[in-house]
C-alpha cells in the first residue's frame, strides 16, 4: 500500500529524531562515562615520564681556574607530524648534519612515526646553529657531558665521570651526591614543538678545592722528571699545608686523561697511589717513634747510647743500614746517620703499649678520613694480634713491617710540624650553591685521630732536630735561605711469600719549612728507582726542586728576610 506525502514526512522525522538520539547518546558516553579513560589517554601523549638531570657542580682551584666542568653535546630529532615543508627542511638541516638532503628529506617525510633521529652526539655550537632556524617539528634534546680542560693534570685527585653519570675515584666520586644534583624523574610536558615545559631539577653544587693549579703543575712535572733520572717506574707527591690539613697538590705517575673513556686496561692506572698503594715506608718512620719517645718523657734530644752496629730485639738481630758501627751518638745523631739500631732500643725503651698507642694517636692503620674516594686503611699489626712478635716492635720502629699510604704518613710527620696538632687531611674547601659560598666541613671520620698527638714541646723539640739532621747530612734536601726539618727513606719490597726483594726498593723524602712556623710540608716518593737505591740520593733532590718553586708560589720569604720582618728592622 503506498504511503501518503504526509506518512512519509513522519518516517523521516522519525529516523532523523532517531539517529540524533543515537548521536546525543554517544556524545554523553564519550563526555561522561569514558571521560577519565580519555583523559588518561590524551595525557599519555601530551606527557612525557622521563629523569631530567641537572647540570653537575663544577670543580675549581682555590684560585678560581676550572678543573671540571660540563660541555652540552645535541641529539637532533624531528616530529614528522608537525613539519609542513620536509623538503625545505631537509635542505636547511643538510649545512649542519652529516647527511645527505635526501636521507634528511626522506626522514622528515615519514608522517606515520611520531619521532625520529636525526643525529647524535652534535656539538654544541651545530645545535645552537640549529636551534637559530627555528624550524616547527625539529626537537634538540641536551647531552651534557664532563669535561677536565687540563687533560691530565691532577687526574687522579679528580677521578672520573662515566656514561651513566656517577662519578668515579677522587672528588668526583667522593662528592657524587653533592655535585649531581636532585635529578626528578616526573611527568614532563611538551608543547607541540617538542619544548619542555616541565620543572626543572636542582642543579649540583660547585666546589672549590684546597688544591692550587700551579703547584700541581709544578708537581707533576718535576715528578714525571725524577722518573726520567732515576729510573723510577712510579713515583708520588703531596703538598700539603700542615696548619690546616688543606691538600695543595698530589700527583702520582703515571697518570691518565679523565677526559678518555676508560677501559678494563687501565683500571690501575686509574686508582689513586697517594690513598689507595701501602707500602712499607722504611726510614721516614722514624720520626714518628722520635716523636712517642720524646712525647712520654724516654729520652731527650740529649740522651745517647752506644751504637754497636746490631742489637737483638724479639729474637731478630738487627743491624744499622750499612752495617756500620756508630759509637755514642745522640738522638739527633740517629736521626742523623738514620741509624736502625738506635730506633729498635728507643722503641724498647717505650715498651710495646706505649709505641703501639702512640703510632694509633698518629693514625697509623686507620685511614685520614680524606674527602676522597678509595682510601686504604694501612696495616698495624698490634700486641695481641696473632700475627704480632716481639721482633715487631724493633722492625716497626723504623719503619718495617707496617704499612702506610703515602697520604698516611704526610699527615702524621704533618702533626709535628704544626707543634703536635694532628689535622684532618682534606681537598674541598668551599661549595658554592646559588653563588653562596660555604666553607666545607669534611664528613667526621670515626677513624682519624685529631687534636693534640704529642706535646707541644715534643713536636718543637723534634722539629729543631730534623732540622740539624738535614743541615749536618741531607745535602741534596737543603734549599739555599731556608731551613729545611726532614728524614729520607729506603724501604725494601715485601713480595708474596714473606720475602724482601734483595735489589729494588722505594726512596722517599718528607720536609717541611720553614721549621719555625712550617707553612708546607712535602712527600716524595720513587718507587724501584735505578740510579740510586737511596732516598738520600734520589727523594731528596727531588724535595729541594719542588720546595724551590713553592716557596716562591706561596711567597714564604727566606728565613733571614722574614726574621728582619719580626723584628720590625730593615728595608
């Protein structure tokens, strides 16, 4: 039956009326019921989860020069989506990429991929250069990167950044959480240009360090030329500044370039031999067990004994290092002649609980406490100790059978320049926030001993004996217009097995000056040196070289100029 005009009319009112509530239908489930779904969808593409890092605290000198900082290295990418013109883009980016404009084009073309690499690493003045176009849809994303403008030079000190950015060895490592920062891992927004416009993360702290720039410098090359004389394999230097425990410099060879990705090979070159190698210090320990006899009322600069060129001590015959026969001597004359015998009865005379307290009050086997990563502890054998004899005391007591870090007996013959004090090594000496700066208190170490570690009389009393030793035997040490306290050493090698090596040996020198108010105090170390197994004959001239220089650096005018001074006469 045909329908009228009018029923007609009436269906398609119907079916429209129909499909609006169909359409008004889903428009309500869209808006309402899935809203939250959606949201949480549109906010999966407008949002970004990802570590935003800040940039790592720079480190400086105490005289302000740069020794790490950070270079901003590019990745290029593009939102293909949001670039109108490919073409003109490709030929734009082509005069900065290493890419041809037809494999740029040919990127930029792919609408389907919401992102897509164009390059990486980019230097950073390509990336400014790059960022200047202004092109829609091109996204530069920062890749910061360390950088040590000195290459090598107190490398070791530093340490290293890796790829992961954790810092390793040295300052870096030590102050890892200082210098990176508060890195946020949160949610990111971009705006349709790829910019960020999340919170930014809490930048590290800067730091100025103890060290100075042309010290060090002075170190490293008058080291690097003590090994071309000796024949020295390794060698060590520390400056240190024994009123406060501030590290000046410290350089050990060889080295390495931080800059340089490091590589299983040269993982120990890479450790810190002035915290890090033990080694049996021989006889600049002497010095100490001189200080725990005088510091507990044993002997007197005045007190002799007669030196018969060996004593039995424990069971174990010792003998003088040349097998010489000294007669009477003072206690200056050992330090003097450096005599083995003299300090195995002067370390009998203090007894084994006395000498073993007083190498404890000087941290010998315990670390510094140093603001570096990586420190040995040293090795003290103790009465008690199942490994400990009664030959110990004799041997220990100049300097055998106990092992120290090179920094471990700076800081302890460092105590006695500075009338007994013992100071907590250390190499930052401010951090600096916001432009701020505070001066650095380093961690408390439960370890180190500080304070008064023999009396002030002891200390002076020492320091006017090293002095003479120097004067009446040390020639090599001595550096024309100042006066020089200080005691060389020759320790033997202990190899696997309980044995010394019968040929090599390490020579050191510890000094410091001027002996009145000592202002620096100076380690030298040679390890298996050739031309001379003494540090009389290769450590010490060493000393001499660099206490020169310093002296100048840190402007200690001689001892009979600053004496005119005191005395408020002269020109």
């Amino acid at each position: 039956m045909n329908q009228t005009p009018r029923g007609r009319l009436v269906v398609i009112v119907a079916g429209l009326a129909a499909a609006a509530l169909f359409v008004l239908g889903r428009l309500v489930m869209l808006q309402v019921a899935q809203h939250a779904e959606f949201e949480r969808l549109a906010q999966g593409v407008q949002v970004i989860y990802r570590d935003v890092w800040p940039d790592r605290g720079r480190i400086f000198d105490r005289n302000g020069n740069l020794l790490a900082g950070n270079i901003t290295d590019y990745r290029v990418g593009a939102s293909p989506r949001l670039i109108a013109d490919a073409d003109r883009a490709a030929q734009e980016l082509a005069q900065f990429l290493d890419r041809p404009v037809e494999d740029l084009a040919a990127s930029l073309k792919r609408k389907e991929a919401p992102y897509v690499l164009l390059a990486v690493p980019v230097q950073s003045q390509v990336g400014r250069a790059i960022e200047a176009l202004d092109l829609n849809g091109i996204q530069l994303e920062p890749l910061v990167r360390r950088t040590y403008p000195h290459g090598r030079l107190a490398s070791h000190l530093l340490g290293f950044v890796g790829l992961d950015r954790q810092g390793y060895g040295g300052v870096e490592a030590y102050y890892q959480r200082e210098l990176a920062g508060e890195p946020a891992l949160s949610p990111t927004r971009h705006d349709p240009l790829g910019q960020s416009l999340g919170p930014r993360p809490k930048p590290g702290l800067d730091l100025i360090l103890t060290l100075d720039l042309d010290i060090q410098y002075v170190a490293e090359t008058t080291l690097a030329r003590a090994l071309q004389d000796t024949g020295a394999k390794s060698g060590t230097v520390i400056v240190m500044d024994p009123r406060t425990g501030a590290i000046l410099a410290m350089a050990s060879l060889p080295d390495y370039d931080p800059n340089v990705p490091p590589t299983r090979a040269d993982e120990d070159v890479r450790r810190n031999p002035a915290i890090s190698d033990q080694y049996e210090p021989g006889s600049v320990f002497k010095i100490l067990t001189m200080a725990i006899a005088l510091d507990q009322g044993v002997v007197t600069p005045q007190t002799t004994y007669t030196d018969l060129g060996f004593v039995e001590i424990g069971g174990a015959l010792i003998r003088n290092w040349d097998g010489r026969v000294y007669g009477e001597q003072d206690m200056t004359g050992l330090l003097a002649h450096s005599l083995n015998v003299g300090a195995a009865l002067v370390a009998s005379w203090i007894g084994p609980d006395r000498f073993y307290a007083g190498l404890q009050r000087f941290g010998i086997g315990q670390p510094t406490g140093v603001d570096l990563a990586n420190e040995a502890s040293g090795i003290l054998r103790l009465p008690g100790d199942e490994d400990w004899h009664e030959a110990d005391l004799a041997t220990n007591a100049f300097g055998q059978g106990v092992a120290v870090t090179p920094l471990q007996m700076i800081t302890a013959v460092a105590a006695v320049a500075n009338h007994g004090v013992m100071m907590q090594p250390h190499v930052v000496k401010e951090t600096v926030q916001d432009g701020v700066h505070h001066v650095n208190v380093p961690r408390p170490s439960p370890y180190a001993p500080q304070g008064q570690v023999i009396s002030p009389q002891a200390a002076d009393q020492l320091r006017a004996m090293l002095a003479e030793a120097v004067k009446r035997e040390i020639r090599r040490a001595q550096v024309p217009g100042y006066a020089i306290a200080g005691k060389t050493g020759t320790a033997q090698i202990a190899r696997p097995g309980g044995f010394y090596d019968p040929e090599k040996t390490i020579a050191s020198f510890i000094g410091f000056f001027p002996v009145d108010e000592p202002q620096a105090i100076i380690l030298v170390k040679l390890d298996e040196p050739t031309s001379s197994e003494w540090g009389s004959l290769t450590a010490a001239p060493v000393f001499k070289a660099l206490a020169e220089r310093i002296a100048v650096i840190l402007e200690i005018p001689p001892d009979e100029v600053r004496k005119v001074a005191e005395d408020g006469g002269g020109n």
